[in-house]
C-alpha cells in the first residue's frame, strides 16, 4: 500500500486540484485505506457525493445499462454472435462511456505483444473492472476520469514494457483519438480498415463517408465539372469594369431556391443582376441598385441549373461581368431528392457535423460542406483526419471559378 496521504493532499483532493497523475495515484490509495478515505470526506459528504452520481445516471436514463467487462471483452477478442456484436456497437454509438471503454481496451490489446506469456492479467483487468464498477466511495469522488485511468495503469503494469519510441512516435499515439465524437455517434476505424458507427446511414452516404475517412479527404463531386465552365475565345476587345469581381454562388449547389447573388463592389457603381436557364432564357432580373448583393425574388426550380450576369453601370458606361474570355457563373438548385437527404440526415442528428458536412460535399454544397467540417474539427480538436477533411473541403471550395 502506498503511504497515507498528506494533509496537503486530502485538502488539494477534496477541491479536486491534484495534478492527474497525483490523482490517480490519491485515487488508487483512497480505494485500498479506508481511514484515508474517512479523512476525505464524512459519512454525509459521501453520500451526497453518491447521490449526486445517481442523480447523473438518471437523467441518462434514456441511454441502456453502461456494458459489463465480460461483455466488453468478449466483444474485444471477437467471441460474440453477430447479433450480439450488432447490440454491442449500437450501445457503444449512444454511451461515449463505453465507447470510450471498449476503444481502451483494444488499445490494451494492442498493446500485449504477446498475451499468452502474461498467465492471469485477464483474471487481474477483471477484477480492477468490477472494483471500478462498483464505485467505491474514493472513485466516487474521484470521477470517472481517474477511475478509467487507474485501470490503465494497474494494468499496464503487468504488461512487458514496449521498446521506447521517439518523440515523434510518442506525440502521435498520444494525439491519436480513439474515435471521433460526430452527434450521437462516434466513428472508428478498426485495426483492419472498417469504420464503425455509420450503420444507421443510407448506404452511398456510408460509402462515402467511409471512403472520405480512409483518403482523409473529400471527393469532388461530378457535378462540379459540370458548374465550372471553361474559359472562351476573346475574339474582340470589350471594356471591363475595374475592380468588379463576382463571390458568388459559382461553381457550386446551392441549397436555397432564392439563392443571394453577391459580388465586390467598385464606388459610384449600380448594378444589375440577370440569371438564366440552361436555354438561356431569362428567369429573373433585378432593379439596377447600388448595393453588393441581391437575393432572387422568385423560387427557382429545384435541380435546375442556371447562370448570372452582373451589368455594371459606371461613368457613363456600362458593362457585364462575367465577359468573355471569363467562363459562365453558374450554379445548380439543390434538387429535391437532395434535400429530402439532408433533412432526414438533420433529423436523425442535427449535431453529427462530420457526416452532414460530407453529404453536403457530395451534393456539391461547399460553403455548407465547409462549414459543418470546421465545426466538427472544433469539436474534434486532436482528430488529423476530421482536420484533413475540412482542409479537403475547403480547397473544393477555393478552385470554383
């Protein structure tokens, strides 16, 4: 048994000021002493403590029973039926707990070079698992990170020391997170390349979903070869506005059916905005303004695919932007199949942003593609791959002309 702990230690405890690992090692000690215990808190600070822990499995009532160890480690060394192993992942993709439990556990796993020479550690983590579930009154006041980590290190204990890595090495496998939190879900992928979590998605948004992991990064979609036009043959010499320049949207989806038309406005200028169909008919027009965006008036069709002109009036003289040689501003309306995805998508999870970020890409929606990826990454800060992927969103949207 360690040694007691010191006044200094009890009060920094109780506060909850101890350094992590000061903490685990206060932890372990307070599981095995129960006079340190009684010196951390009295017989009503525990039971208000414990009470309060209740109090936050309750309000998670709608979330299953947390999985046992012996269920966690069948799962682990493959020993389950499909239908159990099914059960097991669906639980998983609601409790980040045990989630994040049964992520430890493989990495344990990973980690023993060589199991069957270490006779009874399966017997030993069992046995650590039981005492941590069964919240003794030190872990209690612990928390559950300390309780998670003490597992861990007794544990690791009994493995073989691996070979020491490198500074490098040892920065990425600690950056490494064990899934990415997404909404509701959390996304892994297994040792063997099969991405877990997705299985509640429309089959080619899994596909692409699971193709993005893998690449980290996003696909472009083929309907932007499609938006994005080629540049034409200047065959006579025409007077350009200087320093008028179109934002958009080009080259893109757009998701409203009264898109905003937005361009970089020069002083003294008024503009005047005309958008066509594909047959070059005129589907709408704007009053000549002075401001430096307009927003269509009337729905456009879904799925339809259009182009604008901006007309610029400016010292006397007018001009339209884009001129040739410059390609077409074009764009396409979300169609309605399209949207029928994302709301369903918003529906199941309006804060799974890595998934609605990637359906957005696919649907050629970029600036919302964008969007939905950065927020992701913020809320996956240690993540590479959801980083590669808002990068890989972004360079999308950035090579629209």
């Amino acid at each position: 048994m360690t040694p007691h702990l010191s006044e200094e230690q009890v009060a920094s405890y109780r506060n909850r000021s101890l350094a992590a690992a000061e903490l685990i090692r206060a932890s372990k000690h307070i599981a095995e002493c129960e006079g340190c215990r009684a010196r951390v808190a009295s017989a009503s600070e525990l039971y208000t403590g414990v009470e309060a822990f209740r109090a936050v499995l309750e309000s998670e009532a709608a979330v299953p029973a947390h999985l046992t160890y012996d269920e966690i480690a069948a799962y682990v060394d493959h020993r389950l039926a499909k239908e159990e192993t099914e059960e097991i992942e669906q639980h998983a993709r609601e409790c980040g707990s045990c989630a994040a439990a049964l992520a430890e556990l493989e990495t344990l796993q990973r980690d023993m070079a060589a199991p069957a020479n270490l006779p009874g550690w399966r017997a030993r983590v069992s046995e650590i698992w039981r005492e941590v579930s069964a919240c003794k009154a030190g872990m209690v006041l612990a928390g559950a990170a300390a309780c998670a980590a003490l597992v861990l290190v007794v544990v690791r204990k009994s493995v073989p020391e691996a070979p020491p890595l490198n500074a490098s090495a040892a920065h990425q496998q600690i950056q490494q997170p064990a899934g990415i939190r997404d909404g509701k879900r959390i996304i892994a992928t297994a040792p063997g390349g099969a991405v877990t979590g997705l299985d509640d998605l429309p089959a080619r948004l899994r596909a692409s979903v699971e193709r993005a992991l893998t690449a980290k990064q996003i696909e472009a979609p083929a309907e932007l070869a499609v938006l994005t036009g080629k540049r034409g043959v200047l065959l006579g010499s025409q007077p350009t506005p200087s320093g008028v320049e179109l934002l958009g949207p080009m080259g893109v989806v757009v998701e409203e059916q009264t898109p905003t038309i937005r361009w970089k406005p020069v002083a003294g200028a008024e503009y005047r905005v005309s958008i066509y169909n594909d047959h070059f008919e005129e589907m709408a027009k704007s009053p000549w303004i002075r401001e430096s965006e307009w927003q269509v008036a009337n729905a456009l069709a879904r799925g339809a695919r259009y182009s604008w002109q901006l007309g610029v009036r400016e010292k006397g003289a007018e001009f339209t932007v884009p001129a040739p040689p410059a390609p077409e501003a074009r764009f396409r309306v979300l169609s309605a199949a399209g949207e029928a995805e994302i709301n369903r998508l918003k529906a199941i999870d309006p804060g799974a942003h890595l998934v609605l970020g990637i359906a957005y890409a696919q649907l050629g929606l970029l600036d919302e593609a964008e969007s939905e990826l950065l927020t992701a990454h913020e809320q996956n800060p240690d993540s590479s791959v959801v980083a590669a992927l808002a990068r890989s969103a972004a360079r999308l949207r950035n090579t629209k002309p």
